[in-house]
C-alpha cells in the first residue's frame, strides 16, 4: 500500500485503466479517480496515453479557441479588398477595403459566378484593381472566379471552408451592410454615406482614408474641411495599436492557446465532416492544411476542424482499437523520453508503436522492443520508503 492507495501488480493494471476510463472522461477526471484508491509506477503516463487514444473520446473533442491571427496592415487603399456574399430580401455582394474599411453593396439578379464577375468588374472600374481578394471557398468563387482573376492581375486567395473567421473583415462588412439595408429602407444610399463619412476608432472616416480627403453629406461642414490630408503614417500606426488591442483582448476572452503544428501523413479526426483523414501538406494560408478522407476526396479544413486521432494505423484507414497499447504488463512505465515529448506535444504515435501488420505477435514483440527503457545493470536495494508496506 502507498499511503491510503493499494499498489497494483503489473498484469491487473491495463484492467484497472480501462475502468478508470469507464464514462470516458477527461484525463484529470481519470487521475482524481486513480488517487482515491489505486497507485503505480507509470499509471499518469498511461492514462495520458489512454485518453489520447481513446476512439470515442476523439471523436466528441473539440478544439479550444485559437490565437487571434493578426493580417498585416495594408500600404495604401484598395491595396487588399475582402469579398463576401449575403441574403436579405435578395442576394448582394459586398466588397470591403482592408485599409479603409469601406465597403461597396451591388444586388445580384442571379447567384452564379458570372454574375458576381461582373459586379466586381464595374467596382474595379471605379476604384481600380486591387492587388489582393480575399473570399471565401464558396461556388462563387471558383475556377472561373481564378481566371478572371488571371486576367485582371491580382491574386485571389481563399478562407479556410466551414471556418468564417478566417475572412474576418468580409464578415464584419457582411454584419454592416444588413443593418444598413435592413434599417435605411427609405433610403439605402443615405444610410451607406453615413457610415462612409464617420469617423472610425482612427479618427478617420472610410471616404477619408480611400479618397484622402472628406466627402460632403447633409450634415453642414466648413469647406476648409473638404480639402485632402496626408497622414496616412498616422493611420497606420493608430490601426497598427487597434490591432494589438484586439489580438489581446480576443485572446484573454477566450483563453485561446496555440494548437500545436500538424504533420504530413498525420492521422486526424474531421470535426465537421465526422470522418477520418490524413494530412497531405499544410496549406500557405495560416492554421490551414489541405487532407486526404477515407473516402479519398482532397479538402481544406482548418487547423481547428482536426483532432489527432494517434491510434488509427498508419496503414491506409485501417485500424482497431486495441487497449493493450497503453499497456506492457511486463514493464509499469512504458513511455521513454522521446515519446513522453510526444504526449506533450499532442503528436501522433510513432509508426513502430501502431504497425498496421495483422501479425499481432510481431507487433507486440515491436512494441516491447521500441518501449522498454534502458536499465542500469547496477545491483539495486528497494528503497527504504516501502520497507513497512506489503509490495507484489
């Protein structure tokens, strides 16, 4: 015994973690169950290891919030514009500048990508061609979208799918325009010039910082006032602050931590899709990777829409369950430095540790092989701590 704790001999202690896990809870739930009544050299590794790998208990994971990405301020207006679509009475689109916050509304006739091509080509027309469009992944925007894109040099770049804050800025202007046509039903534009002439967190309004000077509304305004200004290294350095403010107080509101970086080959656990998938390669857009399902189909997912499944075979999609990983009932510790780390770092298993042979025999032998720890060939005495205890 250990205290109040009964010290459990090796071959019952896989037994005993498979009932600490009944009800699948978490892994500190797990560990205040094991102190209540159970010890033994290694068992809080093993639990890690247990929960880690537990089918049903990756399945029902979710992600925790991650940092707020911070995008670059833009040099100069209508450098980088965001574009999204939205349904009130009909369909519009709305495009945004980056640097100045303002936003264009067109009313589409028809929801196809042609039509949303030649909208953006009358706005391009007045405001001229961006350098960068940021979309969604949307039908909208698809492979005829990229030619027009082609065509009128500028780069288009697309969000991760199902995932809306990784094109915060069209969003934001999506959530502008509907209380604009929602509220201004007498008259759209006048709503539209009243945001475009007040003034922002910056102390500029968005016809300011596009047009460098103030446009004139229904308010009276001095025509001194009406001249153009040059102080765009102000705004940069006000929206630079803003953007620090936000990144922090995003992050201490939801707690978010970093998830740590995925892998080629990686087995994961697709939250929205409810399937399993292996990861090809890591998209160029942040916290983004393009995978392979089960079903074969390429697709881009988030970094947040994937969980690391570590127990499935590292061959093609085949895996069973087995408790018996978590265990070598010949030795109590089964992890070694190297995979310790691992654990940490939530990575997935070594390809030795979850061979995908049928050979059940050769995959033990690999296992105890890859697992035992080096030992000292030293002559040991028991430690005097447990010399008044009954130890198996």
């Amino acid at each position: 015994m250990l205290d109040t704790r009964l010290i459990i001999p090796p071959p019952l202690q896989r037994e005993l973690l498979l009932r600490l896990h009944e009800g699948h809870l978490g892994l500190n739930k797990c560990r205040e169950r094991a102190r209540q009544s159970i010890w033994w050299l290694g068992i809080s590794k093993q639990l890690k290891y247990l929960v880690e790998n537990c089918p049903n208990c990756v399945e029902q994971r979710s992600n925790i919030k991650m940092p707020f990405v911070k995008e670059a301020f833009p040099n100069r207006p209508w450098q980088k514009v965001g574009i999204d679509l939205f349904k009130l009475d009909a369909w519009y689109l709305v495009i945004v500048d980056y640097y100045s916050r303002y936003i264009e509304i067109s009313q589409l006739k028809t929801l196809t990508e042609r039509e949303v091509i030649t909208k953006c080509k009358e706005i391009f027309a007045r405001y001229g061609i961006p350098e960068t469009v940021r979309s969604d992944c949307g039908t909208q925007f698809a492979s005829e979208f990229r030619r027009f894109a082609k065509e009128y040099d500028f780069e288009h770049i697309t969000s991760s799918p199902k995932y809306s804050q990784s094109n915060g800025a069209a969003e934001a202007a999506v959530k502008i325009a509907k209380n604009i046509l929602k509220k201004c039903k007498e008259d759209v534009n006048l709503g539209l010039l009243a945001y475009r002439t007040t003034p922002l967190e910056n102390g500029y309004s968005p016809a300011e910082l596009l047009f460098s000077r103030k446009i004139r509304s229904r308010l009276p305004i001095l025509p001194d006032k009406l001249g153009s200004f040059k102080e765009h290294c102000k705004v940069s350095k006000k929206e630079t602050e803003r953007k620090d403010k936000q990144e922090r107080d995003y992050n201490r509101r939801h707690r978010s931590k970093p998830l740590f970086i995925l892998k080629t080959n990686d087995n994961v656990w697709v939250v929205d899709l409810r399937v399993y998938a292996k990861i090809i390669r890591q998209d160029r857009n942040p916290n983004s990777y393009i995978i392979k399902t089960e079903k074969g189909s390429a697709v881009r997912r988030n970094r947040w829409h994937l969980i690391p499944a570590p127990y499935k075979r590292n061959t093609e999609f085949d895996y069973s369950y087995d408790p018996e990983l978590v265990d070598n009932s010949d030795v109590p510790v089964t992890l070694d430095e190297n995979n310790e780390q691992a654990l940490n770092e939530r990575d997935v298993c070594d390809e030795r540790n979850v061979s995908g042979s049928s050979d059940r025999e050769e995959t033990d032998s690999e296992l105890q092989e890859v697992n035992i720890p080096r030992r000292s060939t030293r002559t040991r005495a028991p430690s005097s701590i447990f010399r008044d205890f009954f130890t198996f």
